[in-house]
C-alpha cells in the first residue's frame, strides 16, 4: 500500500476441488449472504409465531428465483447477442474455449434480474399456498440488502464490477486487471447495503405499517443507492458507452418508481398485521 492506494490481488479461487471445479470466493460468500438472510427472516418468523417450516418452502422458490432470475438477467440485459449464440451457456455453468467446453461457473450475474426472479418467485408461492404477496415481500425485504453485501464482497474478491479511476488515497489497484487506482465501487455498494439493512431492521422494530411500505422503502433505498454509485462505474459492456446512462440506471428506475408507488399510496382499509417487536 502507497499513499493509502491498496493494490489488491486476491486470488478469487480458494482452492480447487478437482482441475477443472474450483471453489472460488463470491461463491462462497453468495451462499454465505443467503443463510443469513434466512437466518434474519426466521427470526421474524419466529417472532410473528409464523411457521418456519412456511419460510422453508418460501427459501426453495427465492433460491431458485435468484440464480435463475440473475443469470437471465446478465445474459439477456448485458450480453443477448452472445448468449442466443451460445444458449447451452445461458444454463450451465460452462464455457466453450479453444473448441472444448470448459467448466468456468457462470459467468455473469445481474442483480437487477435476480430481483425480478424473486418478485415473480414470491408471486408464484403466494398463489400456490394463498399468501398475500405484498406481506411475504415486506417479511423478506430486509434480508435482501444482507445477503447483497455478501455478494458485492464477492464481486470485490473477484476484482471486477469495479469503478472509474480516481485520485483519491482511497482507491484500489486492481493489479489483476490494470495499475490504475480506481473507486472500489464494489464495497461503496457493500456498505450501502449494510446501511439499509439496519434501517429496515429499525423499522421492523418501532413501526407498524401498511402492507408494501417496508419492501417499498426498500426498493427506493436500495436501488437509489445503486442508481448513485453507478456513477462511479466503469461501464460493464460496450454498448453503455453511447448511452447516457448506464444499463444499471436505467434497470433500477422501474424499482424506484414502484417503491415509491407502495410507500406513498393511499392507506387501505384493510390492513395486514405488521411486523413488529422484531430484535
């Protein structure tokens, strides 16, 4: 470290379990983020004397929702034209290199499109066991930002997803990608997330609101703070160089708009019992 500028070069593989099927960090701590989602989320189960094995069955439906929902979202968002040519790589973990397929794990995951294959995950439980939708989101919205942490971690670890260059003492050198001290946007990300986290679980704890106001509180926090950071992104492919704003910008509009619409809706009348007391 020179200056305050951290040279970062992490190896993002652990160890390697066979030549081809390494164990890699972001996996590591993508699983990591997920149990102590759930984990927050029993907790209110617990506390509202709902039943966890309920909450078992709704992690099967997010887990599922997540990966698929954020590696559409990559392929179809980012990179369409490459992946309708290559589509087996769209589903598994694989990748064709010097003729031969290769195991790579997936490579691209978009956050934007596991949150839409979440919301359509809870969608497809609640029609399936008659829950109202917009309490499930509100009973999982705080664990979301926890596991997200974990992810950008993740993305840091794997040196990518990073930022612009900067002249601050607080940049990072990506040595695996260049020597250029750059904003390590990965945990500005992190950071906002652990922030959300705690003021969701603030109110969680001292309000009792309508249902849909606590996940759309959520969308606008999180998603705001997205929209912000993107900023100080580099642009991940080479379309959004002719753009204004960015493919993340422009995905996290559509949330913002529709946290909004929850939060200052009219009250209903027929409110749901809100999660309360929660510790």
């Amino acid at each position: 470290m020179e200056d305050g500028i951290l040279h970062w070069n992490m190896d993002p593989v652990i160890f390697r379990i066979t030549d081809t099927f390494p164990l890699k960090y972001y996996g590591l701590l993508f699983v990591t983020g997920l149990l102590l989602g759930y984990a927050v989320v029993r907790k209110i189960y617990q506390r509202e004397n709902i039943p966890v094995a309920d909450l078992d069955k709704l992690l099967t439906y997010i887990v599922i929702g997540t990966v698929v929902g954020a590696r559409l979202g990559h392929c179809l968002f980012y990179e369409p034209l490459y992946y309708l040519q290559h589509p087996l790589e769209i589903f598994l973990p694989i990748q064709k290199i010097d003729g031969a397929y290769t195991f790579t794990g997936y490579q691209g995951l978009a956050s934007h499109g596991g949150g839409i294959g979440v919301f359509i995950a809870i969608l497809l439980y609640c029609k399936k066991y008659k829950s109202r939708p917009l309490r499930i989101l509100d009973l999982v919205a705080m664990a979301i930002p926890l596991t997200g942490t974990f992810i950008r971690l993740g993305n840091f670890m794997n040196s990518e997803i990073y930022g612009k260059p900067t002249d601050g003492n607080w940049g990072v050198v990506f040595v695996r990608d260049d020597l250029i001290p750059r904003h390590p946007t990965q945990l500005y990300e992190a950071l906002s997330y652990l922030l959300i986290f705690f003021i969701l679980k603030a109110l969680y704890r001292n309000t009792e609101k309508q249902e849909g106001y606590l996940f759309g509180l959520f969308l606008i926090l999180l998603f705001s703070a997205r929209f912000t950071i993107e900023f100080f992104k580099e642009n991940q492919v080479q379309f959004e160089n002719q753009i204004p704003l960015n493919m993340g910008q422009i995905l996290s509009i559509p949330f913002i708009l529709i946290g909004m619409a929850l939060v200052f809706r009219p009250l209903s009348s027929a409110r749901g019992p809100g999660v309360k007391n929660f510790k």
